[in-house]
C-alpha cells in the first residue's frame, strides 16, 4: 500500500493510499455508529471540565461524523494559531476555537471532501453559539505532507495538534518537515500516535486493512526520534503512552509478534544547543493547570516548586510559548535547594504505557485507533 501508484498535481503526489484512506473516511464511515466496536469510546483519564463544556457546544452532526480518536489537547491556547491535521468534521477545531479565544484562530486541514463540507456548514452556527464577532476557524482542503502547496504560509502557527493521522500517510518524513516550515520559532508539534515495536515488514504495510486500521502505516517509535531530528525538531517528548490490542484473530495472524503503542509526543522548533540547565519555577498561570502542568511524562511542575531541568527543558521553556509562565535562574540560584533534580533518558512508550497500566491510569485523553483495535479513544 505504500508502494502504491501516484498521480502528481501541483507539484505533490497522490498515492493510491490517500485514495483508500478517502474512500474509508468520506464514504464507508457516515457515523460514528459505522465504526465496528466501541473500542474507541472513552479516555480512561477524566477530560478536564472547561474542555467538557467546550465540546458540550459542538453541533451533533459534527460530532457524530467526527472520526478521530482521542483528544489532542495541549495547553497554554489563548491567544494562540493552531493547526489541526486531518481534521475531519471539525469537532476539534470547534473546542480549540473556544480555548484560543475570539483574537487566537484555528485552521483545520483535511484531503476529504465530504468531511469538510460538514465542518464548513457550521462555521456561522459555532461563532454565533461562541458569541464571536468574526469568525476564528477556517477550513482547507489538501495533504499533511503538503502544507504550504495548500496555501498555509510558513512560520505562521504556535502549535499544530495531530490525532493518530501521521500513520495515514505514506511520507511521514515530509510530513514533520512542512509542519516544521509552517510553524513559528518557538511553535510546537502535539500529536498522538500509533508506533510499532520494530520496523514492519511489508506484508503488513501493504495490508489495506491493517493501514486502515491505522496499524499498518506505523512507524517504529525509534524511527521517530530520527525522523524528528533530521527535520530540525527538538528532541520528542513522550507526555503518555497505552498499548494497543488487537481483537481480530485473522489480523492477530498477520502482525505475529509485533506490538503497537498509542503515543503521544511533543516537538518543538527551537534553536538547537541554545539552552543550558536551569532552577526553574512554574508560577501557575495556565488555564486548567493553576495548581500542577504534567509538560511530560518525566516533568509534572508544581506551582511554586523549584525543579532543576536540563538544558533542552531549558530551552523549550524559555524559547516558546511557556516562557511567560516560567522563573528560570542558573542552578544553586538564590531560590535555595532545587526540590526536583532534571529527568534524563529517553523513554520507550512501551515502558511508559506498562508503568500507567500497572498503576491503574491506562492512558490520557490523547489516543489512536482503528474500530478493530483497542487503543484508548475519544
């Protein structure tokens, strides 16, 4: 299926993968009733309150068509410019529109028509239940692998969020590199995941099912750690992981010993080797995280706290976003002891999603699936 045939317009191809995964969405999913068990329905982390209320105001028609698993949620959105890849129907967009506020925007990327045409029908409907002026979401058609052919400009988003759509695409390598180009400096890449426990063979990457299931198309966790740092990505930050099971006996015969992790990561575009360690303090300015902001699965900062981080901590904290919502000092500063000492190694979501299960947690409201997987959803 990767290997498929293409056909080139504007300067990109389509392969035959992008045909079979629109044909799945646009045509054999009109509910999410079509999906073929319930595997997907529900994080077993409790979704915090104000994203409750915020999907509560989403058109039911936009949910129900609404695909995707989990939810992608990063923090610190007000104000903000976020990109949604694979959007679908637009629930996302919907809620993220309401977090980044009437003078942040949200812009939803899709390559299938029908789902699109849903989610443009109610933009008018949401700014006037959101009580905005103008409207902050937009709409456009195209291919995560390329991004700015579809007109998005470079160096224009604070964040682009991902929800298990990567494995979709055949060119995962052009993919985090037109989201690296149309990211500011300082701007993040949030996303959940499918990763596999080695390189797959091409019996399972060619099996239409298995891609459609969002299985065959997943990359080795460690192929990610590459991936990013050939593109120019800060090293990935492993925030939460579960494992994927698989019900499907004809398909458990097909994958043999592989495993799958649903994971989610976070990438930043920082300048490299431009931080040095530091004490640093959290002064509890983010919504929905006054008191505590879990950054990732190393780091959980506490308000107040004094936590010495590592030098590319460092640098993230001090060159995005956060920056306004961090004290950082050099370490043995005039705060006293460091409380917390920095967090080294880099993590295998395998581990990370054995450690959760063991102490009963599962996975986070982020997650990938297909209907015939097991992976923590929606």
């Amino acid at each position: 299926m990767a290997d498929g045939k293409s056909s080139c317009a504007d300067g990109f191809c389509q392969t035959s993968v992008h045909v079979d995964v629109k044909d799945y969405y646009g045509k054999r999913l009109q509910t999410q009733k079509d999906l073929q068990t319930n595997a997907c329905l529900a994080p077993t982390r409790p979704v915090p309150s104000f994203i409750r209320e915020a999907l509560k105001k989403v058109h039911p028609e936009v949910s129900d068509k609404y695909y995707g698993c989990g939810l992608v949620v990063p923090e610190c959105l007000e104000g903000c410019r976020i990109l949604d890849l694979g959007s679908g129907s637009g629930r996302d967009c919907y809620m993220l529109s309401q977090l980044v506020g009437e003078n942040g925007h949200v812009t939803g990327i899709d390559m299938t028509e029908g789902q699109l045409e849903v989610a443009r029908t109610y933009i008018d409907y949401h700014m006037k239940e959101f009580g905005f002026k103008k409207p902050n979401v937009d709409y456009v058609q195209g291919y995560i692998e390329a991004l700015t052919e579809a007109g998005l400009p470079k160096n224009s988003f604070d964040i682009i969020i991902s929800n298990c759509v990567v494995n979709l695409s055949p060119d995962k390598k052009r993919v985090l590199a037109e989201a690296y180009d149309v990211l500011k400096d300082g701007g993040e890449l949030y996303f959940s995941d499918v990763y596999s426990s080695a390189r797959l063979p091409e019996e399972i990457k060619t099996h239409k099912v298995l891609w459609g299931e969002c299985l065959g198309g997943a990359l080795w966790w460690k192929d990610l750690l590459q991936l990013a740092d050939e593109v120019g990505f800060s090293p990935p930050r492993l925030v939460t992981a579960s494992i994927i099971t698989v019900d499907n006996k004809e398909l458990q015969d097909v994958l043999g010993d592989f495993k799958f992790v649903s994971a989610t990561y976070r990438l930043f575009k920082i300048p490299k080797g431009s931080g040095k360690a530091c004490q640093t303090i959290y002064n509890g300015g983010i919504t929905g995280a006054e008191s505590s902001f879990q950054f990732d699965c190393h780091y959980t900062f506490k308000a107040n706290e004094v936590v010495e981080v590592d030098a590319e901590v460092a640098s993230i904290l001090t060159n995005s976003r956060f920056a306004e919502n961090f004290t950082c000092q050099p370490p043995g500063g005039s705060s006293g002891t460091c409380g917390v000492k920095p967090k080294v190694g880099i993590v295998d979501p395998f581990d990370l999603a054995l450690k959760l299960d063991k102490q009963g947690q599962g996975s986070t409201t982020g997650g990938c699936c297909g209907p015939q997987s097991s992976a923590c959803c929606k």
